[in-house]
C-alpha cells in the first residue's frame, strides 16, 4: 500500500496502527497539500457486501458532523478492491496511549478530557448519530491538549445484526454497555456509559471489569455491581466518583439523560461553581417538616367547632369533586409538534415534553431521510389534540437500493442506458487498453453492490491500445507483412496487386498508413502487392562484364537482381569478357577474392 494513490490524490505515506475493522495509514492529499489519515478496510470484510453497504454509508453520515472535538472525515471511497475513509491527521496520540504512559491522569485533566468528549457525543447525538464504540483507543489527544473523539458511526457497522465476542472487538466490550453487552437495543445512553467507563480508566489506570475471555467481561458489565473508583483512587473527589456512578448505571433510564447533562456537571466542577447534580431532579421531594400551629386561646364553645368543621368539609369535598369531574371530562389540548426527520429517541423526548407519545407503525425507503428517522407522522404538525393522544409514525429506512449490474465489456452507450435505467447517474473516462475502443473495461462501484438511486457509477472505456510509430513494410513478403500486422493488434490488411519491374512478385509495394505514421491496436492497414513485372513491357537486357582486373583462373560470383529477383552464377576467368543478362532493370554483383564490384542495368 505504500506510495500508492487513492481516488487520483491521496497517497499512502506509512502505516500508523491497525483497528479491528482497518488498517490505517498517515497519507497526503495531494490536492489541498494537506497530511491526512487513511482508514483501509481488511479484506476479510471486502467480501461481505452487506458489511461494505453498511461501513460506506455509516461513514457518509458521520461526514456529515462537524465539531471542534469530532475527527472531520473528508472523503470515502472504493478502488480496485479497496474500501477506503478518509479523515483528519491529528498529530498526538490516543488517550489509550497516554493512560499507558501516565498510569492515570490528574482529576482535572481527566475532568476536562471527559467534558471535550461529552460535548463531541452530544454534537453527534443531535444528528441521529450514536458512536457505539467510545474507548480510550478511538480518542485522539492532540500536541494542544485538544480532545478529538474518531469513529463515528463506523462502529455501526460491526455490530449493526448481533454481537460477537471475537478479535475484532476484543479491545470495545470492556466498554460495552449493559444492553449492548446483552446484543439488546444500542442508543445514546449507551454511549454515556461507555463515557463513564472511560473517565473511570483515566482516573484509576485500569478498566472497571476484566476476565478470561470476553464473554465472562461481558457478563460482569451486565450482573456485577460497577466498582468504587475511590477504593483505587483514594485523592478522587466524591462529586466526580458520584458523576462516574451516575454515567454507569445499568438501567439506561437511571443514567444521565443526554452527554450535555453530564458536561454540564463536569464544567461545573471544574469552574469551582456549586453542583446540583441533575439526579437531585428526579428524587422525590422529602416531605415537608411539620408546621407548628399558633395556640389560640378558646373562645368558641364546641358547637361552634363542629359547625365550622362541617363546614370545611364540604367545602373540600365539593372542590375535590369538581377537580375530579374536571379531570374525568375535559382533557387537555395540546399542538402537534413537527418531528419528521428527527431521530426515534428524539422524537419520543418531543412527544413527551409535550404530554403526547409516539408508536412506530411502519417502515418505508426514502431517498430524502436518513435511516431511522422519521418520515412521516399522524396526526401531521400543527394538529391540535387531546394529550396522551398516539402519534403514527413511520421510520425511513434510507434510499431504496438498487443492485449494480455488471456492464464490463458492454459499449459505453449500452452501459450508459443500462444503469440510468436503473437510476443512477453515470460518468465515464477513458484508458489505454488492449479492449476493443469503446467498450466498458471497468466499472466503480462492480457489479453486486447496492446504491441509492441518484448514486454515481464511475466507468472506465477503452481507448485502445498505446500509439505508436507504423514499421515500414516495403520490401517484405506478404506472409511476414500480415504476421506483423497481427502481433500488433492492426486489423488484417486489405491488399490488391499490381505489376513492378522492380519489387519481386508477392513483396509489398507500398503500404498505408505511411511507415513512421502513429498507429494503435484496431487501425486499419492497407498493401499493394506486387504480382511480378509486366510480361508485355519486360525487356531482357544483355550485361557484359569486364575481366581484366581479375587474375587468370580466378572464380569470379555474379549475382544478378532483377525483377524476378536474385540469381547466382559462377565463372572461371579465361581472359574473356563474361556476357550475361537480366529482366527489365536491376543489380549485378560480382566477386572474387576480396574485391566486390557493383552496376545497375540497363545503362
């Protein structure tokens, strides 16, 4: 992976660390110049496309948050088998790491870690968004003492269907929640808990419940008491011990109600103010002391009492009547609120507040509503009703999503029409390829996965293969003209013939294109073949050769090359001229011991 290019601008620069679902890696974006993080997904999870479905659009919601202490994700992808995220560079280290090192933190800086932490899961709990995975490993310290909480939402993907107490979250189920420890219902609560959790490690060095095996941890989250950090921790104060107790309750509704209440105490006591822990709020109020009664001196007789009381009597009994014919006959009306597109448990707080309650009825697909929110009410906002009245709803299950089908080796027009006709929109470039030009060679996402429709599809077309300059084929025979041809990839030349005095029979003449012109597999190739000289124009001409330069009883060699070709002769020099001929026009050669001499013909 190193110094490769992801998407034409991120470059793998060296591996960081590896996570239970990726591999990660320190990149460059080479566009904005930038250092980046890159999460790659292992390949023991490429196969699963409902993982891969999941991981990517987990990953697009959690784009979508933006927060001081939230790392940004900048882009998410896939490339030649490669599932890739990729977010911010934080230059620091994992709290994890920093526990490790310190063995447990100063209350203050723990405190001020877990309040930057709250804030990043009340920003994200806002947009519908649970973590699911809060641990020292996915929070980042940078080099300014910055809290910066990775991995929204990609934690859903793991653990979207059950629970599995295998390798890849070896390290998350000594934070699991009670419910998510039991494979139950996972909401924001789960996520204070796993909050409380942390700051219990940050405070004490170690994890509140370990075992053998994750499963027997597991246990111990949902059946043994959460233990006292101040047994460990004797400096702790007791305010943030109880904040601790409070995050890590077992029944969810015993625990804060959102990550603000539980930043809100932990600023308290960091700014030195006077905390009324929000738990106050939901004790019952202790009974007032009793009032004492004035002594009043007696100056009714005892009739006058008893008539007095009487009277007092039924002065409540008719007020109380009333009350309870009030309560029985007129029912408050309330105004419908508006929660399309909110999530469930903040609709249900919505409802709640204003004395109304909320039922989910059915679930539909919708290009407009992220999953899991709600998509339509009844009554619809603005309605007045009864309180205590049911509100219908209906939840989005997401856009409706459609299969890819594979359209690799199809043209870019069929492919083009095929995948519009499916909803999606389609982008193409093109790339040198031994393919034929035109045809589809590569298609993103391939064939299998699902999208939502308005979704791109990127294709690859072939442009063939890479220019280059044409041989010249003059001169050669058309056997070895066509052979070069085919090794090329040049379409099987078109050939016609005509006569030559000079280019023997069956020997290319001319051809096009042009030798030296630039071609690509899939051109075109035209020859003219010689079919031998012109019987009826062919002149033989008589050639003499002088021999008084050549020593007595040498061997001389004479070759003769004209239009039928080459012929060898061989003579003893007797003192005499050597008379010869040739067709039409050429070259004789002739040879004796090392001298060579050249003539053409005719003269």
């Amino acid at each position: 992976m190193i110094g490769k290019i992801l998407g034409n601008r991120y470059q793998v620069v060296e591996k960081i660390g590896d996570g239970g679902t990726a591999f990660v890696f320190m990149g460059l974006d080479n566009l904005l110049n930038r250092n980046v993080t890159i999460k790659v997904l292992r390949p023991e999870y490429v196969s699963d496309q409902d993982f891969v479905r999941r991981f990517r659009r987990e990953a697009q919601a959690a784009a979508s948050l933006s927060h001081p202490n939230i790392v940004s994700i900048y882009d998410v992808g896939y490339e030649e088998g490669i599932h890739y995220i990729v977010m911010e560079y934080i230059k620091g280290q994992s709290l994890k790491e920093l526990i490790g090192e310190m063995g447990h933190l100063p209350v203050r800086m723990a405190a001020d870690y877990a309040c930057q932490i709250a804030h990043a899961l009340q920003n994200a709990h806002r947009h519908g968004i649970i973590h699911r995975d809060v641990k020292p490993h996915n929070i980042l310290i940078s080099e300014e003492g910055r809290v910066k909480v990775a991995d929204f939402g990609i934690a859903q993907a793991v653990t979207s269907s059950t629970v599995t107490y295998d390798g890849a979250i070896l390290g998350s189920v000594h934070y699991f929640s009670p419910e998510h420890a039991r494979g139950g219902q996972t909401g924001e609560k789960s996520d204070i808990y796993s909050l409380g959790v942390v700051l219990y490690e940050m405070l004490t060095g170690r994890v509140p419940y370990d075992g053998d095996s994750p499963v027997s941890v597991a246990v111990k989250h949902i059946q043994e008491p959460f233990p006292d950090p101040q047994e460990i921790n004797t400096q702790l104060p007791s305010v943030i011990s109880n904040i601790i107790r409070k995050a890590v309750e077992k029944e969810p509704e015993k625990r804060y109600q959102s990550a603000r209440e539980i930043s809100d105490e932990l600023s308290a006591w960091l700014q030195g103010r006077e905390i009324k822990p929000s738990e106050l709020r939901s004790q019952k109020s202790q009974p007032a002391p009793p009032v004492e009664k004035p002594k009043v001196k007696k100056k009714l007789t005892p009739w006058h009492w008893a008539g007095i009381a009487l009277l007092v009597l039924l002065l409540v009994g008719i007020i109380i009547g009333i009350s309870q014919l009030r309560n029985i006959f007129v029912v408050p009306e309330v105004q419908v609120p508006d929660v399309v597109g909110e999530n469930v448990a903040r609709t249900m707080d919505i409802l709640e507040e204003v004395g109304l309650k909320g039922r989910v009825t059915d679930q539909m697909p919708s290009d407009t509503i992220p999953s899991g929110h709600v998509l339509r009410q009844t009554p619809s906002a603005g309605r007045t009703v009864k309180k205590t009245r049911e509100i219908e709803l209906v939840l989005s299950t997401g856009p409706d999503l459609v299969e890819i089908e594979d359209v690799i080796g199809k043209t870019e027009l069929e492919a083009t029409l095929i995948l519009r006709g499916k909803g999606f929109e389609v982008i193409a470039e093109s790339d040198f390829s031994d393919q034929i030009p035109g045809t589809v060679i590569r298609q993103d996402p391939g064939q299998g996965f699902k999208l939502a429709k308005g979704s791109t599809v990127k294709l690859t077309v072939s442009k063939g293969g890479r220019p280059f300059r044409m041989k010249d084929l003059q001169g050669l025979s058309l056997d070895d003209a066509r052979g070069w041809i085919e090794l090329y990839g040049l379409l099987s030349p078109f050939t016609v013939e005509e006569h030559s005095n000079t280019i023997a029979a069956g020997y290319v003449i001319r051809q096009t294109p042009e030798a030296g012109e630039m071609v690509q597999a899939g051109d075109p190739v035209d020859l003219v073949i010689s079919k031998g000289p012109n019987q009826a124009e062919l002149q033989r001409h008589t050639i003499n050769i002088n021999t008084s330069q050549i020593p007595l009883g040498e061997t001389v060699f004479v070759t003769v090359t004209d239009v039928y070709g080459p012929r060898e002769e061989e003579y003893i020099n007797e003192g005499q001229a050597i008379v010869t001929f040739g067709w039409g026009s050429g070259e004789v050669t002739v040879r004796w011991l090392d001298q060579v001499e050249k003539k053409t013909f005719p003269r």
